[in-house]
C-alpha cells in the first residue's frame, strides 16, 4: 500500500482560500473596525478622559490671599463640595452630575501655579480645573461645568465684597453713652477715609466707579464728616457733661452731693492751712483746696447748663453727625461693592476643554481593521482548510476499500 500525506499550503493556496470568501473578509474587517471603535469611543474613553482649563483670577487685593471680608483665600475651595452643588443646580445641563460622587472619588481637582519671589512661593492667580469624562456627556458640557465653577468663584468674591459693613450698629449706638458715641463716631470717620485712601493709592484719584471718581465720593464724605464738628462735640461734652434726659436729675443730684462733699473737705483743708504747719505742707494744701474749688466752679457750670433744652440741642447735633457718617459708610459700601464687581475677572487661556487620557479613534479604527483583517483571514483559511482536508479524505477513502477487497 502506498499513501500521500500532504502537509501545509502554499502562500498561493491562502490567497486563494481569501480570495473565494474576500466579501466576508470585507465585511467582518469593517464590522470588527467599527465594533472596536464604538467600544473604545463610548466606553473606554469616557472613563479615562479627563476635561481641564486654565484661567486666570484676579481681584483686589487677590495677592494678599484674602477674602474682601479678611477670611482667608484657599484656592481649593474653587472646587468645594458646595460651589460643585451650586453649579450643579444653575444649570439644568447639569442636573445628571453626581457631584457627591465625583467628591468622593476625587474626579474634580484643582492646581494652582506660583512663582519664586526671593524665597518665596507667590500664587500667580492662574489655576487649573479638571474633571472626570464619564460624569459629562460631551465636551461642551464639561468645559462649560468648569465655566461655571470659575464664574462661581468670580460671584463669591463679589458677594464678600458686598458684605463689607463700615456702619455702626444702632441699637449699639443708641445704648451708648455719650462719650462712647463719640469714640465710636471717630473710629467709623477713620475706617470710611483710611479705605478711600486705600483704594485711591492703589487705584488713582481719578478711577471711576459708577460715574464718579474715588476722590469725589471721598470729598463728599468730608464734607459731611468733617473732624472739626467731632472734636467741637467731644469739647462740649467735655465742659458740660452732658447726659442723656433720662439721667439728668440723677445726675445733677451727683454733682451737687459732689460739690456738698467738696465744700466740706475745703473746710477741713483751710483748717489744716491755719494750724501753722511746714511751708512745704501749706503749699500741698492749698493746692488741694484749690482744685477743690475750681471743681466746684465746674460743677455749678454742668448744673446749669444740664437742662432739657441744652441735652435735646446737643442729641440733635450728635444723631445728624452719626446720619452722615452712616451715609458716608453706606456710600462706601456700594463703592466698594462696585470697585470689586469691576475688578474681579475671570480670563480662561483657551476657549476649549483639553483632554487628557483619550485614545484616538483614528489609531483605534486603523488597528481595527488591521487586527479584524487578520482575524476574518485566519478563520476563512482555517474553514477553507478543514474543508480541503475533508474533501481528501472522502476521495481517499473508496480507492483503500478497493485495494483491501
């Protein structure tokens, strides 16, 4: 008996075994290519894309690291838990955004960039956000997410600034004495001009908020806040001890037992004077009895002058120079609200998201159709193969049966 045993084939035989079936090869290339493409596109990519811009924010006084209100400035907060849910909640774009999440597994992160000044790290006011792919359905949805966490920023600065208050309570003003209203109308005169002359050394006389230049709302304030009307009420007070209605009979009660007692140690004192004692103990007593009866020269003039009409006069005077200052302190508040509305910017370096962590559905397509080309042509050869072979066998087999019969 003879038999052939034939192994392999020839690189003319798989061309032809492709060839036969080229239709089927086509179609599961492209069928595998765009199978692959879909997967790495809406699914592999999604989760390991990352969107991230840069911007720049600056405000005054944003080199101090501080708040308007005098908290301190994290830039980390950008990205808080809270400003995340407050921009969630702005936009309904949004409203899929689990930002709950996205906190927890740290898909939102923030950086900042400095600079060496001596030997001194310096924030520069450029930062950098950027978020997880997977929580944004596109990449406008995530640039404009981030968008909206620096406006957001941009609006709690603004919203600090309008909280700054230079007014005194007035229910504190009112329970005052007169004595302390005063300390306290000279402390809000030195707070409301100590701040113009602030924002005009860093600004210039002439900047313009609302239509009026910063040394003309400062003139106007002292105009109407001027020192002298202040130290005029301090002298008066001063002299006549002015109380308020309420207090005045107790009070000239007080100063005439005080003038009473006076009177008495004046006696006592004169009759020490003229016990004949040292020279140097004469001059110390009638040093005493002296001021004794200047004081009481001082008490008869606050006793006249403690009268219902003189302390109505000079409430009056105090209340009208507390309304000025209070106005004076509310127009600086709406000017400093407007300075930092006007100087608080947001500029983004680019106008689109970059991403990160992508893979190109250029490269993936390609690969695609190489590896899905491979793959149709193996499992055509192999089919065409096993077929072949078979063929061989079944031809093979009738001439054995005859050979052994």
């Amino acid at each position: 008996m003879q038999q052939e045993y034939r192994e392999g084939v020839t690189v003319g035989e798989l061309f032809g075994m492709i060839g036969k079936h080229i239709r089927a090869v086509i179609v599961t290339t492209v069928l595998f290519a765009l199978a692959v493409t879909l997967l790495v596109a809406f699914v592999i990519n999604p989760f390991g894309r990352y969107y991230s811009m840069e911007f720049y924010l600056s405000y005054p006084g944003s080199e101090t690291m501080k708040y308007p209100d005098g908290s301190t400035f994290s830039y980390r907060e950008l990205v808080s838990a809270d400003a995340l849910e407050s921009v969630r909640s702005s936009d309904e774009r949004f409203g899929s955004v689990d930002v709950g999440k996205m906190v927890e597994e740290d898909d939102v992160s923030i950086t900042a960039e400095f600079s060496l000044t001596g030997e001194t790290y310096v924030p520069t006011g450029s930062y950098t956000i950027t978020v997880q792919g997977k929580y944004f359905s596109s990449r406008e949805t995530a640039q404009a997410f981030i968008r909206k966490l620096a406006e957001h920023a941009q609006e709690s600065i603004i919203d600090k600034a309008a909280s700054i208050g230079y007014a005194v309570d007035e229910e504190v003003f009112a329970d005052a004495s007169y004595e302390d209203k005063i300390a306290l109308m000279k402390e809000q005169r030195e707070s409301v001009f100590s701040a113009y002359d602030e924002w005009i050394a860093e600004y210039r006389a002439g900047y313009s908020v609302s239509g009026k230049t910063l040394s003309a709302y400062r003139a106007e304030a002292l105009v109407s806040c001027g020192l002298g009307a202040l130290v005029s009420l301090q002298e008066e007070l001063e002299q006549y001890g002015y109380v308020p209605l309420d207090e005045m009979q107790s009070r000239i009660a007080e100063l005439q037992n005080e003038k009473i007692l006076n009177e008495t140690k004046i006696e006592a004192l004169r009759d020490e004077f003229g016990s004949g004692s040292s020279s140097a103990s004469d001059s110390a007593v009638a040093e005493m009895i002296a001021e004794l009866v200047v004081r009481n020269v001082q008490i008869d003039s606050e006793i006249t002058a403690l009268t219902e009409e003189n302390i109505t006069s000079f409430d009056a005077r105090v209340n009208d120079q507390f309304k000025s200052l209070q106005t004076a302190a509310n127009n600086l508040k709406s000017v400093t609200a407007q300075l930092y509305r006007q100087e608080t910017k947001v500029h983004f370096a680019t106008n689109r998201a970059v991403i990160t962590g992508d893979t190109s559905l250029a490269v993936v397509a390609v690969a695609g159709v190489v590896f899905g080309a491979i793959i149709a042509c193996i499992v055509v050869c192999c089919i065409e193969y096993r077929r072949g072979k078979r063929a061989e066998e079944k031809k093979e087999a009738p001439e054995d049966d005859g050979k052994e019969s």
